[in-house]
C-alpha cells in the first residue's frame, strides 16, 4: 500500500530542531515549517515552544508539536513515526513520540 493512501496517524511529540533565522515572522510558524517539510507530514500544530537557544546561522528551538502523518499501517507507528521525523532537514531530535488515541 503507498503512503498516499494511508490514513493518517496523528500524534504529539517533543522534537529539537534548527530553525533557519529570518525564514518566518514567528518563532512557531518557523517550527511548524521546518516540520512540514519533512515528507510524509500532512499537518502541524506547535503547541508551545519549550526552549529556544540561538546561534550564529540559525535558533536551536525544543517544542511540543501534534502531527498529522502517513506513516505504513502495518507498522508499529510510535517507531515508524520517530524514524519519518529523525528523516526531516533541521530536526536534531526527537524526543518523544505518543500515538493521539482519540484520532
């Protein structure tokens, strides 16, 4: 089955990632683009900005985020979904991953 016609998996997680300076006009529209980008991301929700340390290049934010993904069915979607968001430019870590149970 292709990833398109998966449903998706919605989810919350704590990620660490890099936000390139002067991209956005929020701090949080930075986050919500930097984890769009990574294939396989229908949606974001920041839900709050946990930590922000800025660098020469660019600002180091941690952060909450709710996701929407397409990650296989057959898969164990905690595991799948941490190794899809580890895939994306900019995403350092991912720190925590849990399944929303009410989607």
């Amino acid at each position: 089955m292709s990833l398109q016609a998966t449903p998706p998996t919605e989810v919350s997680a704590d990620v660490s990632l890099r936000v390139p300076r002067g991209g956005s006009e929020t701090l949080e529209a930075g986050v919500a683009e930097v984890l769009a980008a990574v294939d396989g991301v229908d949606a974001v929700t920041v839900d709050r900005v946990t930590s922000v340390r800025p660098t020469w290049t660019d600002i180091r934010v941690d952060a909450d985020v709710s996701l929407s993904l397409r990650v296989a069915e057959d898969s164990d979607r905690v595991d799948a979904s941490t190794a899809l968001l580890q895939q994306g430019f900019g995403v350092m870590a991912v720190n925590r991953v849990e399944l929303d149970r009410e989607a």
